[in-house]
C-alpha cells in the first residue's frame, strides 16, 4: 500500500472533511431567491427600513446600514446612538462595525458626539485602508467626512446615570443594560449577505470600555459562501469566545442557524466558573439558503425578522430550553 492509499483509508483522511466542509455545504445549499432581514431584539422600523430596500432590489449592506440608522436616531432606544446610557463619567461612547459579503469591513471604537457609527464604520471600511479607528481619530475622521458633532447624552439618559450614581451599584440588569446593541443581517436579491452591529455599550461602563459590537468575529462576521451571525449581550463573554465566527464555522459544519447560535452559548455557559446565570448574550444567525435561527442564555431575548411573510418579532429559545 503507497503513502497515499494509506491515508485514505485511516482516520488522518476523515480529518480533511471538516477542512473542506465548505465546498460540500456550498454545492448543496438551494440559495433562496428572496430578500431576508433579521436583527436583534424587537426593531420593527429598523428591519422595515431594511426590507424597503432589499424589496427594491437594493444591496444588502444599504439595508444594512440605512436599518441601522433607524435604530441610532431612536433617542428612547437608550442602547445605540443618540440617547444612549453613558458610561461611569456620564460620557456617551458609540461602538459599531459594518462588514460586507466580499468579506471587507470597518469598525469604530469610543466614538463620540457622532451619531451615527454605524455609516462611520462603512467608511472606514470603503474609503482608508484601515479596519478600525478609534476615539478622537475616529471623530477626526467622520468629522472629514461631513458628520457633525452633537449631543448625545439626552434629558432621560443624563438623569438615569445621575439616578445610579447615588449608589455606583454595578450589576447589570438582565434584558435590560444587557440589551445594548442592534446587529442585523440581510440576504439580497443577488443572495449577497453583509451584516452590521451598532451600540452605545454597557450602561455605565468603565470609560473607555470597549465591548464585543466592533470587533469582527466576535459581535459580527460574515462568510458569504456560508452565512452571518451577530451577537448581543455581555460583550465580555462573547469576546473571550469569539462567538460569531464560532456560529457561523458552525453553520458550515451543516447546523442550523438555531442550532449553530444554540451550541455557542453552550461554549460560554459551560466555561469554568461561569456566572451566566447573571449576564445575558444572544445570537442571531442567517445562513445562504436564508434560513434564520437565534439562541439566548436568559428568557427574555428576541428576533426581529422581515421576509416575504412580514416583519414579525420572534421569541428566542433559550438554555435548558429543548430545541
């Protein structure tokens, strides 16, 4: 028996299949012929913003971006742009990252008084040669590219940081100052998928905090050949992690959406010395034929999705949960 008739016929062979999974899920796969939205939490104007576009034949990462926005303007959202919870010193700081289906990105970190990260972060991915700016080169930058400086510490979130300073309890609530982000996914017509996450980050947060949002790989990645996740939650746990590019290698491996976000919350409850049962993270995931899942450590997380169907908000499951 030669070299290679011998590798062939041991488990050194059986090794290869998961390094080359990708070719056998992407012949396999029936890309779906129909536009589709999803996004963290219940966002209904966001995904309806969206699905104008891709109904439109509009690209996916003007969906993307444009649904994105909706969200930053939403001075009562108090988790992304405008009217976001400030961190400890009561400054309002802007994380986001926007990633395209040929696999290109761009990230912001610390961004302030700029609200829309989300448009900052295509920029920074289409027009310098850089993946991510922070703090002031950030602000420096957006400020070239014709975004003006404003506020974004509005009248309610200044007084719930003045509320919680009489005390400086730190224990996030559950759903709640977890629910810090707005990541969303989109398949368009020519079954292109981008992704994009924006956030204002932890409610009071240590000041120059930096959570999971901008960070590829972890808040977001995108493999066109495969699909997209996004996560939300305790940035913290998803970081250490790296939970979106663990959903979506998942997703080549051939599970389900659900079953790939299902599986990285398994990795962070299962971690020694896990506190989950104190922190929420969740996932959404989008994979090429355009079926959609999500997964939750807490009760509580959602889905917005909008297709052909409608814009509908959609429970998640969540641990100990069966599937």
């Amino acid at each position: 028996m030669d070299r290679r008739s011998f590798i062939k016929s041991t488990g050194v062979a059986t090794l290869g299949i998961g390094l080359n999974y990708s070719k056998t899920f992407s012949s396999n796969i029936k890309p779906t012929s129909n536009p589709v939205v999803i996004a963290t939490w219940d966002v209904k104007n966001a995904t309806n913003k969206a699905w104008d576009i891709l109904i439109k034949n509009g690209e996916s990462l003007d969906a993307i971006e444009q649904g994105c926005r909706v969200e930053e303007a939403n001075k009562d959202g108090q988790s992304v742009g405008i009217g976001g919870l400030p961190d400890r010193d009561g400054n309002v700081t802007l994380d986001a990252c926007i990633m395209n289906h040929k696999g290109n990105c761009g990230s912001v970190v610390y961004l302030k008084n700029i609200k829309h990260a989300i448009s900052i972060a295509r920029l920074v991915m289409e027009k310098t040669p850089h993946v991510i700016l922070a703090g002031d080169g950030a602000k420096k930058f957006a400020l070239s590219m014709g975004f003006f400086e404003e506020n974004l510490l509005t009248d309610k979130s200044k007084s719930d940081w003045i509320n919680w300073k009489k005390n400086e309890k730190y224990k996030p609530i559950i759903n709640v100052e977890n629910h810090d982000t707005i990541g969303m996914l989109a398949i368009d017509k020519n079954n292109n998928i981008s992704g994009g996450c924006t956030t204002s980050g932890l409610a009071y947060k240590m000041q120059g905090r930096v959570g999971d949002s901008p960070i590829i790989g972890s808040g977001l990645f995108i493999d066109n050949e495969v699909g997209g996740a996004v996560a939300t939650g305790l940035g913290e746990e998803v970081l250490k992690t790296v939970g979106s590019f663990l959903v979506v290698e998942l997703m080549r491996q051939g599970y389900s959406p659900t079953e790939a976000c299902k599986i990285a919350i398994e990795r962070i409850v299962k971690k020694p010395e896990s506190n989950y049962k104190n922190f929420q993270v969740g996932y959404i995931a989008i994979n090429k034929n355009g079926e959609t899942g999500c997964y939750a450590i807490q009760e509580g997380f959602s889905m917005t999705k909008y297709d052909k169907s409608g814009n509908s908000n959609i429970k998640s499951l969540f641990h100990d949960k069966k599937i």
